[in-house]
C-alpha cells in the first residue's frame, strides 16, 4: 500500500466509519436482485420497489417461475425494468438449474448469469459472502482517478491497479467508502472540494467548488439517500 494510498484511505475510513450496503436485503438472492435493480437507479429508489418485490418473489424458486410481465410491473420505476426483469427471472431460472437452488459465491459463476458483471458480483461477494471484492462503479472509477490511483477508464484495469495499493481485507470497505465519498462530497460535475476532508491529500483538489459555504451547500447527506 502507498503512503499516499494509505493515508487517503485511513481519512474516508474517518469520515465513513460505519461502512454498510445502503440496499435493503434478506438473502444473498435478494442482494443480487437488488444491484441489478440499483443499475441506472438510486439505491433509495429500489429500497421502495424491493419489499414488494421480494414479498411476491424473495426467493430463488419464486422468481424463477414468476411472470416477467408481473415482476415488469413491480420494479418499473427503477428504468430500464424490461431488461432488468429478464436478467432477475434469467438468473433465477440458472441459479435453479445449474447451482441447486443457491446462489454460487465465486466471481467466475456469478459474472454468467444475465445481467449480473463484474461490479454486481463484487457487491454479492463483499456483502452477502464477506469475500472481499472492489466494485468499480462510476463514484469509484473517478474518485480513482482524481487521487491519481489510476489513470484507466475501464473498470476492469481499475480495478486491478487499485487492488495492488489497497490490501485485499480493506477492499469491500473501500469500495463502500468511495462510493459514498463520490455520491456525498466528490461530485462527477462540481466536487465540493472547500468541504472535502480529503482537501490536504488529493492531487485533484481544486478542481471543483472552492468556497467552503458554497462547497457546504453541495455536500449531501445520509437523509438524501433514504
Ligand atoms: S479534494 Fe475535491 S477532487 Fe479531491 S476528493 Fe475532495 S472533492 Fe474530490
């Protein structure tokens, strides 16, 4: 691990002390459901779709013999609700197949089922498995970049760079931490950089809001994710 690294992790472990996956789940099943439903869609959003989801179809056995057109219905305000109820449904049905009714806890087997890649298989992993895992999503792979962890748009590279600075233990914490350091303080279009704890250590710092009360006003909070 860098020292730049380290210190920049040791201040989000600070600033995010209490590291928690902000989707609502039951099972390793309904947290796969979950982060398909989570693409393109705020995590509040699919914690108001999902209890109703899952009460009809919680289960891999339920969703594998459910209507498509139904689950449609239930989880159309999350966008994209046609391709994302046949990656629900097809998953099931594969899981039922050919993994005896449980979802698998490898990488390698999740990344086969419909709809499910790299970054969904690493939330799964990290917070239904406890095998650590980095979920490069949009937050991570830019706040990677402004901390000059990583100079690659592809997720997959980024994903092996930053695991050479950070230890393997740290990973789902870290992928947690940047996620939400992206969606509060650094921003894709004006980070709050007169806000950031991370003002003294990160090379990027400057680029966005400077004023710290203009900065403040950006900052969001855990109640504009509920
Ligand atoms: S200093 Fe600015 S660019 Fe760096 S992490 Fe903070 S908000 Fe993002």
């Amino acid at each position: 691990m860098s020292t730049e690294a380290r210190a920049i992790y040791r201040v989000l472990t600070k600033t995010y002390p209490d590291v928690r996956c902000e989707l609502d789940f039951e099972s390793p099943f309904q947290l796969l459901c979950a982060t398909v439903l989570s693409a393109q869609c705020t995590d509040k959003r699919v914690n108001m779709v999902t209890p109703k989801l899952f009460k009809k179809y919680g289960t891999v056995k339920k969703m594998a013999s459910a209507d498509v057109a139904v689950i449609e219905d239930l989880i159309h305000s999350t966008g994209f609700f046609r391709g994302k109820a046949r990656s629900l449904k097809g998953s099931a049905v594969k899981i039922m197949n050919e993994y005896g009714g449980e979802v698998p806890g490898e990488l390698i087997e999740l990344v086969k089922l419909p709809g499910v890649g790299r970054k969904t298989a690493n939330v799964v992993l990290g917070h239904a498995f406890d095998i650590p895992g980095i979920t490069v999503d949009t937050h991570f792979g830019r706040l990677s970049r402004r901390f000059g962890w990583s100079e690659s748009m592809d997720p997959v590279k980024v994903e092996h760079e930053v695991g050479k600075l950070i230890p393997r233990k740290e990973w789902t914490n870290l992928s947690q931490r940047m996620i939400w350091h992206g969606r509060r303080i650094c921003h894709s279009r004006k980070p709050a950089c007169g806000a950031c704890p991370l003002a003294k250590l990160c090379p990027s710092f400057g680029i966005g809001e400077m004023d710290k009360v203009k900065a403040m006003v950006l900052v969001k909070t855990d109640a504009d994710f509920r």
